[in-house]
C-alpha cells in the first residue's frame, strides 16, 4: 500500500475471508493443485492439472459453466502452459507436460486467452498450432479487426509484454483484463466467467524481491480495478479476489534491523521508496554498463553506493558479464552470506539487505491466504442448462 501512497483498489473491499491452501497430498500446496482446487472446487495432488490423486478428470469452471450458456476466459503475465492457468482448461498428470497442455487448448471450454507468448506458441508442434487456430483467432498485438471478426480469440503477445515490469510490460495486465472482460460481455447475453493472474509477484516472491513483488502487485490491483468498474456498472457480477498459496514469508521487520518496531511509517519504507529497478531490472542494469559504472547505477536508481564487500560478491557472481576477474577464477562462495547462485539472487540480497522486509524462505508458504470479495448480486435466478 504504501507504494502507492497508501490506497489500493483490494483493501476498498468489504467482504474477506481466509482460505486454506493445503493440497490433497502436501500441507504446502504448488500452483497446479491449488489451480485445480479453485478451477474445480476439488483438492488433488501437488503437480496435477484438472485431475484428481487417482488421475481422473475433474471438470473445470469454463467446462460446467458452458452447460449453462456461459462462456470463460483466462488472462495471465505466465505463459499459457503454466500451473495456474492451464488449471483452467488442461488435464495432465504433471504440471510439466507443456507439449501436452498446449494440446489441450484446442478441446477446451475457452472462448478467450492471453498469456506468454507468441514465441512459445510457435515452438508447438505444427498439428497442434493448426488446431489451435482452428478454433481461435490468434494475434499478436491488439487489432480491432481481427478481435471484431473473430468468434474466438487467442492474444499471444510476445514474451516482452508478459515479462516483469522492469522489462517494459507497461500496462499489459490491466489493459488485457479490460479487453477481455470487453470481449466476452459483448458475446454473451447469459454472462462470462474470467480468470486474471498476476504471476510474476508470485516469481519475484521466489526471488525475494521486494521490489518486483511490489510492482508486478500494483499492475494486478489495477487489473482488479477494472474488474470491479465493470461489476459496479453491470449489477449483476461477482469479483472475487485470491491467491493460490502464501510464498516467500515475507515481513516488515527483520531481527538484524535493530529497531524496526519503533520507526515510522516513512522512516521504515523510505529506502524502499527510492527503488526504481527490482532486482531483475537491477541485474539487468549492471550487466549493460562497465564495472566501473556499477555505484553510478545504484547511485541512480537505489539511493546508496555498494560496500566493497558487495563489490566483491559482484565481481565474483558467475552471471555478472562485466566482472574484471576471469569466470574460472571467481569464487563465489567466498561471499556465501550474499550469494545465491544468481545475479538476480545476489541483487535482491543487496536491495533487501538496506530495508528492513525479512524473507523466510524462497518457496511457497502454507498459511491461510486473505480472499477479497465484491458481490454486486442481488438476485440470481437459476439458470437454464443447455
């Protein structure tokens, strides 16, 4: 929140709630079966999609809700074969089966699609590219008339637009959010069902990247936002507003950060608030200058100048590309406190290490998960299965 001076559309939300993420097999779910969970209402397996523990199909939400007349979407910063939104239209074993889900689509329920990327739908095998686009109309950018004629739509947009906000998103997920809800209400009387995820939080979560977990949340709020402009207008529309599972047991306060719990609000984010690279954009950063522009860089866009013993990590880090030492020389684990087998890595250990947010770990989390609710039914009358 108070990256965005302390307003964001979900915390306007009345209704809340909390949800459990446990999978069928695993107290800490993965993305598959708590896609699965919410796709079809029933837990399974961690790393199956659209199946039960025994491997069976489970019917998903755009597969029941046909039957009625309605028609489904899916909107995401992943690509289209990722765990949470092949939940929505794939049924594999394993989450890991790529070729397979994207075999997938062609038979689904999905009347429109966005996700990464057009380069990945072009490494399909030629038979399933042509069935694919049998049933949907696949672009690239956004074209009125090619949206206008088709019946259904596939917006594959290259893997620029669906990568980190570092990496010139700009507003993809929120304008995408718009043009499918767009889409569908206009072709459909009965009413559409759509799923939106911000993936690349959770991925920044991974990294422990404050940064990236900040930014790629408020592109996700604004998706939110036009969500609930058009329940509000329309009357007659549920949002509902979820993660799958916790990640990364982040907090605000650090047990090293002596005195966090008697600082300000300003004082406990104002480091933060200087940040204006996360931790893949700062990597990128470093590896497109010389080494001896690198305090320059954090100079600019963090506020503060690297400590020799972080030069050093840097240096020895086998990702950085301008280090003055040969790659068979570094030593990596000499600076094993900071290092953590990436430049991302080592990036996000540097950027953290001047606040006072705290991680636990760089893998999922089984708490509860806070849901957000906006119901603007008021009365729902019992529709008519076709």
């Amino acid at each position: 929140m108070y990256a965005n001076q302390g307003q964001l559309t979900i915390t306007n939300l009345k209704t809340c709630g909390f949800v459990r993420t446990q999978s069928a097999n695993k107290f800490t779910t993965d993305s598959a079966a708590s896609g699965t969970a919410y796709s079809t209402g029933k837990k399974t397996k961690n790393g199956a999609l659209g199946m039960d523990e025994n491997n069976q199909v489970i019917p998903n939400l755009p597969e029941k809700l046909s039957g009625y007349g309605y028609i489904s979407g899916i909107v995401t910063t992943d690509n289209l074969d990722g765990a949470t939104p092949a939940a929505f239209f794939a049924h594999q074993p394993e989450r890991g089966m790529s070729k397979e889900i994207w075999a997938d689509l062609p038979n689904s329920k999905l009347t429109f699609f966005s996700a990464g990327s057009y380069e990945l739908f072009e490494k399909q095998a030629p038979n399933v590219q042509k069935e694919i686009k049998k049933e949907f109309t696949i672009i690239e950018e956004p074209n009125d008339k090619a949206i206008k004629k088709s019946k259904k739509l596939g917006y594959l947009p290259t893997k620029s637009k669906t990568a980190s906000v570092n990496e010139n998103r700009g507003d993809f997920l929120p304008s995408t959010t718009q043009m499918a809800i767009d889409y569908l209400s206009s072709r459909s009387t009965n009413g559409f069902f759509l799923m939106v995820e911000g993936s690349k939080v959770d991925w920044a979560a991974h990294g422990n990247d404050p940064v990236g977990m900040a930014t790629d949340f408020l592109a996700f709020d604004r998706a939110c936002g036009a969500a609930l402009e058009f329940a509000r207008n329309n009357g007659e529309t549920a949002v509902v507003i979820v993660p799958d599972h916790g990640n990364s047991g982040i907090g605000l306060g650090r047990r090293d950060c002596k005195g966090y719990d008697k600082l300000t609000k300003d004082q406990l984010f104002h480091q933060f608030s200087l940040y204006k690279l996360t931790a893949e954009g700062f990597a990128n950063k470093v590896n497109s200058v010389p080494n001896s522009e690198v305090q320059n860089v954090f100079r600019t866009y963090a506020g503060f100048e690297l400590t020799p013993e972080e030069m050093n990590a840097l240096n020895n880090c086998k990702d950085y590309k301008n280090s003055p030492i040969p790659e068979d020389q570094r030593k990596p684990e000499d600076n094993s406190s900071m290092y953590s087998g990436s430049l991302t890595g080592l990036m996000a250990h540097i950027i953290t290490s001047r606040t006072c947010f705290g991680f636990t770990t760089g893998g999922h989390t089984g708490e509860e998960v806070l849901l957000a609710a906006y119901l603007s039914l008021i009365h729902i009358s019992e529709p008519t299965r076709r």
